[in-house]
C-alpha cells in the first residue's frame, strides 16, 4: 500500500510538468488517450496479483513466517473448538444420563 501511496504521489507530482508539451504535441485527443492507454496497460495487474499472489507472499521471507503463524493459530483455534464440542457432547451425555437416574 506505502509503495502504491508513493507512486501515485509520483505521478501526480510529475505529470503536470509535461502535460502542456504533451497536449501541445499530441494535439487533444492522442494526448487525452495517452493516460487511457497506460490505465488499459495496468488491468493485467490486480488479475495477476490475485491469481498468483499466495505464491509469491510464500516466497517472501517475512510473509512466509507470518503465513506459518496465522496456520498455527488457525489450528490451535481449530483444536479447542473440536475440544469444546467434545466437552458439551460429554456434558449433554452426563445430564441425559442424571436425568434417567
């Protein structure tokens, strides 16, 4: 999110500085398509990101361990809630049978 924060500012920054000589050599309509073309250019990106991005975060260092950790505790989360089940199936059986007594 930072670097597209920064590159936003980037373009926003700079653009304005050619966009007179663009506009001037380009004549309106080209010159007008132009950020048209480079937004048509970025489609690909997010589709990509979203088809292969579990495997590239994998293969990063940091977000693989922070992967590994969010697995742990998905399973110990995972693990008390078979845990819990197990207990209220045991106490349901325990008040069935006072309950017969």
């Amino acid at each position: 999110m930072a670097a597209n924060a920064i590159l936003r500012s980037t373009f926003g920054a700079v653009f304005p500085l050619f966009t007179v000589q663009m506009y001037d050599a380009l004549g309106t309509r080209w010159a007008s398509s132009v950020p048209c073309f480079i937004a048509l250019a970025c489609v690909p990106f997010p589709i990509f990101f979203y088809k292969y991005g579990p495997v590239i975060r994998r293969k990063c260092k940091y977000s693989a361990q922070a992967a590994r950790y969010l697995d742990s505790l998905k399973s110990d989360l995972e693990r008390q809630r078979s845990r819990a089940e197990t207990q209220d199936v045991e106490a349901v059986a325990t008040n069935e049978a006072d309950t017969r007594a």
